[in-house]
C-alpha cells in the first residue's frame, strides 16, 4: 500500500509541540486519546492537539490530549549555551577539504552478450536459452 501525500490542517502544525485543538482545527468535542474509553467527550478548548511522527507516513499522524494527559516538551535549548568542549567566541576549526575520486564507468556495460536469434534475449553463461531452449554458440 502506496501512502499518497495530500495538504489538509495537518501540515500547519509542528511536530511533538502541543497546540490547542480549538485553535488547530475546530469540530465537535472529542476524547483525549489516554483517557478511559467511556470518559465523556470534552471541548476541543479543553484538549491539545499534538503531531507524532511515524515511520511510514512522513505527514505523521495527530492525536489529542486532556490538560492531565498532553505530552511535555522539552525546552528549546537557550541560545547562548556554548557547545561543550569549545570556548564561547571561539572560530571553530576548519575541516581539510574532501576529494572525491571521479567515477568510472562499469566495465559490464560495454561487454556484448550472445543472444538468442529467436527470442531476442540475453542467454546465460551456459549457451543455452531461457526461453525456447536452444543453444547459442
């Protein structure tokens, strides 16, 4: 099964970063998805919407959360944390350039094989035809 992309409200919201579900995509009250099975709907002013990822639907995929339930984010790392191991300021270094080799053509491309003079195919090491069974010299 082939997952196709299409453009809806989805695309609009971040990954992993909750969002309240008034605000993401208005509708009739809906269940937090942690919460019993036969917990009573809540306003989608109560609920936040989150976006997962999924590994094989690139879109991921939306869920949603009651104040006591919603996944916590971490905080984005602040701004002016130097990386460890590097003096803040400091230029980092520069890398050697990297050379790359330049391709060479595969030698099997060129290589005329014997055909079969009925089937027009390629036949095997052995002479003989897949197809219709003769031998080719």
């Amino acid at each position: 099964m082939k997952i196709t992309r299409s453009s809806d409200w989805r695309d609009a919201l971040p990954f992993e970063v909750p969002v309240l579900a008034a605000d993401a995509v208005p509708g009739e009250p809906t269940r937090c998805v942690s919460c019993p099975a036969g917990s009573e709907p809540r306003d989608r002013t109560e609920l936040w919407a989150v976006k997962h990822r999924h590994p094989n639907n690139h879109a991921g995929f939306v869920r949603y959360y009651c104040a006591e339930h919603s996944p916590k984010t971490p905080p984005p790392p602040p701004a002016s944390v130097a990386s460890p191991g590097r003096a803040r300021g400091a230029a980092p270094k520069a890398r050697p350039e990297r050379t790359v080799a330049p391709k060479r053509p595969a030698a099997s491309l060129d290589v005329v094989r014997a055909m079969c003079p009925n089937c027009f195919v390629e036949v095997s090491a052995t002479g003989e035809c897949g197809m219709c069974g003769q031998q080719v010299a």
